[in-house]
C-alpha cells in the first residue's frame, strides 16, 4: 500500500468536475475528473462524485456518485431540462446557464450529503470557488483547485477574460491548494501578482493515463496507414488543417485512413467535408464514444494527431493537452505542433514529430512515419516508454503525498 493509500483511508472526499457524459457516464475526453476519481474510490473512505455534463453531452442533468470503501452504494441526479439550441457553440446562452448549474449542483449535493468532508476537489475554478464557500460554512476542511485549463487570454470576448482570471485568482488565493498541469501555468500565473503565501501553494500534476490498463497490441496485428484525430471539433484543436492537408496525405499514401472521434462546434462542417470531397473511403467519423471504444481505436491504429492552433487565446500554450499522452499510452507516435509545454518533451524522447501548422509539416509527418518501417518502430516503442512514466496512480501519489507532508509540516 502506498503512502497515500495510508493517508486517505479515513478521509472523507467530494470531487466535482465538469465531463462528457456518453450513454449517461462520465468520460476521460473532457480532463482529469474520471482519473481523479477512480483513483480515489480505491482509497478514500468515502467518496461523492460531482458529474457536471459539458454541452454536447447526451443529458445536462447532474450525477452524483457516492462511493464507501470502493463500492458503489447511491446514484444521485439533479435534472436539468436538455436544451437542444446552442449546444454546439464554443460560447452560448446555455453555456453561460449551465454555470449556473454547475453553482447550484455542488451546493445541492454537498447539504445533501448531511456531513462534513475532510476534502473537496473542485475541477476548475468555479467549482473551487464554491468548494472555499462550503469550507466558510463549515462542511470542508481543505480545498484543492485542480486546474486543467489555463490561457492569459483565455477567452476572446474580454468580458469572458476578465471573469475567468477573476474566478481563477479568487479559486487560487482562497483554496488551500493549487494543482496545476503544467509550470507554465504557474509562471504566467504568478507574473500577475500572487500573495506569497499563495505562490507556494501551488505544486504541478501533469496529465497522466491509465498506462497498466490498456491492451496494447503487437505491431503485427495494427493497421499501419490508419491515423487518428481524437478530440474537440474545435478551431484552435487544428481540426481544420487535417481537413486542408489531407488531400496531399491522400498522394503520398494512397491507402492512408482517417478516423475522427469527438464532437464539437466544427462537427457539421467536418460531416459536409467527407460528403462533398467522397472520402468516405478513407475517412471514418466516429463522433463522441466511450472510452473503451476510443482505447480499442487508438490501439489498433498507427499515428495520433495533434495539430493545436498557436493562437492567442489558445489555452494550449499553457496547459498539457491530454491526448498526445493518450496516443502514446496506446502506442501511437504524435504528430504535434509546437503549442503546448510538453511539445518539446515529445519530440526530445522521440515519442513524436513536432511540426508547424501548415498543412507541408503534417504531410511530411505522416508520410515519413507510414512508409518508414524502421523509423516508425522506433517512435512507437520511444511512445509506448515516454507514457510509461506517467500512469495516474503515480501520479496522484506523489501529489497526495505532498499534501500530507505540507499539512504535518514536512518538507
């Protein structure tokens, strides 16, 4: 048992988190909730499961999950009328109501619960902030902020900006603990202007996968010309330049295959691309699935694109995307654009190729990765290594163990 298996085992814990919900279920394609949570269901003596649906899930309604030592025992749902208008916008009126959701969901669950928790884990700022009001009225004892998305122009309407970095200090300087995914977070946080007090409580716990548990297979029994776009439909996810650049992938291997997995604003618009260009031969769009289909995906295809948008209210530039380390845990070399902190880290262990955002970097990529057998063997091993260093469990440890040790005074 590790350290801080020892440490949770009498602790009573919330954790609220928005997610896509698929078939009723959260997933790991919205962040770090469901990794959070199954990791403490295994650990805490008591655990309730905030699930706040993002718009395009199949339901808005809210679910609880309350788990006693591992079990599962009480399924709770707060309703919430599934609006049909605006669900594929970046920012809409439902958006904005669903924030309000959020507000009320972990407030409502929280009393309902009818006792004190020793933690709350509040995925994102709004849900950190509302976790320092249920410890002003005495219900939690410690706040953690875990923030997994990030931008110093985080949002092009500057109204929107403000709010956010208004929420973000806010949830930082009144929560306990701050857990960042990446030190560039921390440092574009801190130029402006933190409490000291609050710069030190802020630690980094990266993006992780749950590398024990996937089904890798051997490279004889994978499709060699299949690559993958997995995530948000979205502009700045680059979706846009697979689209321009692989009419040019299509001659340089004519018998490459495209599968899409995901949803988002740009989702139309990628449907009506197939249809009109007749690729339906050599694109395959599979739209949002649960993870086990995703990792069944992943595992049998060669290549994982991410082509981030490097634009300035990219939150990209600061945060660590989660997908290039779910490529690599299934065994995909990534094809990534210099925008993210990790990009760097990729390219330095050979886990991938980074390239500029032009549609002559990504055919070159993918070609030179599926017609060279022995570079190709090389990235996919270095892949399947540099994600064996990042397995959840791990992760969580350290950053548990952390806690404790700062609470009981240690170094």
């Amino acid at each position: 048992m590790s350290a801080a298996a020892g440490f949770l085992s009498g602790e009573k814990i919330i954790l609220a988190s928005y997610t896509h919900l698929y078939n009723g279920l959260p997933t790991t394609i919205a962040g770090p909730g469901l990794a959070l949570c199954n990791y403490l269901k295994n650990r805490a003596k008591k655990l309730v499961c905030i699930w706040q649906p993002m718009p395009l899930s199949d339901t808005l309604s809210v679910r609880a999950e309350v788990f006693n030592k591992q079990q599962l025992v009480e399924v709770k749902i707060l309703p919430v009328l599934d609006w049909p208008f605006g669900r594929g916008k970046a920012i809409s009126l439902i958006y904005l109501l669903l924030k309000i959701r959020d507000i009320f969901s972990v407030i409502y669950f929280a009393l309902l619960s009818r006792e004190r928790f020793d933690i709350f884990v509040g995925v994102e700022a709004l849900n950190a902030s509302v976790g320092v009001f249920l410890a002003r009225i005495g219900l939690i004892d410690k706040v953690i902020y875990f923030n997994f998305d990030y931008g110093a122009q985080r949002f092009t309407n500057p109204l929107f900006n403000f709010i956010f970095h208004l929420l973000d200090k806010f949830a930082v300087c009144h929560s306990d603990y701050t857990w960042c995914l990446s030190q560039a977070i921390i440092d574009t946080r801190n130029k402006k202007g933190l409490p000291k007090e609050k710069i030190s409580s802020q630690s980094v716990v990266p993006v992780g996968v749950d590398f024990r548990s996937i089904k890798r297979l051997p490279l004889e029994e994978i499709s060699r010309n299949t690559i993958v776009y997995l995530g948000h439909l979205a502009e700045h996810q680059g979706i846009n330049l697979i689209m321009e650049a692989m009419p040019d992938i299509l001659k340089a291997v004519p018998s490459v295959k495209l599968i899409i997995i995901g949803s988002g604003p740009l989702e139309k618009k990628v449907k009506s691309w197939i249809a009109g260009c007749r690729l339906e031969e050599h694109v395959e769009f599979k739209g949002l699935i649960s993870d086990k289909e995703v990792e069944g995906v992943l595992c049998k295809s060669a290549l994982g694109l991410a082509p981030y948008m490097d634009d300035s209210s990219s939150n990209k530039r600061f945060t660590e995307p989660t997908k290039p380390k779910t490529y690599a845990s299934c065994g995909l070399p990534i094809i990534i654009t210099d925008v993210p902190p990790n990009a760097a880290q990729i390219q330095e262990n050979g886990a991938g190729i980074v390239i500029g955002y032009n549609k002559n970097d990504l055919t070159a990529a993918v070609k030179s990765l599926l017609t060279n057998e022995q570079l190709y063997n090389e990235y996919r091993k270095n892949a399947i290594e540099f994600a064996s260093r990042y397995d959840w469990n791990n992760i969580f440890d350290r950053a548990f163990v952390s806690l404790f040790s700062l609470d009981t005074g240690g170094g």
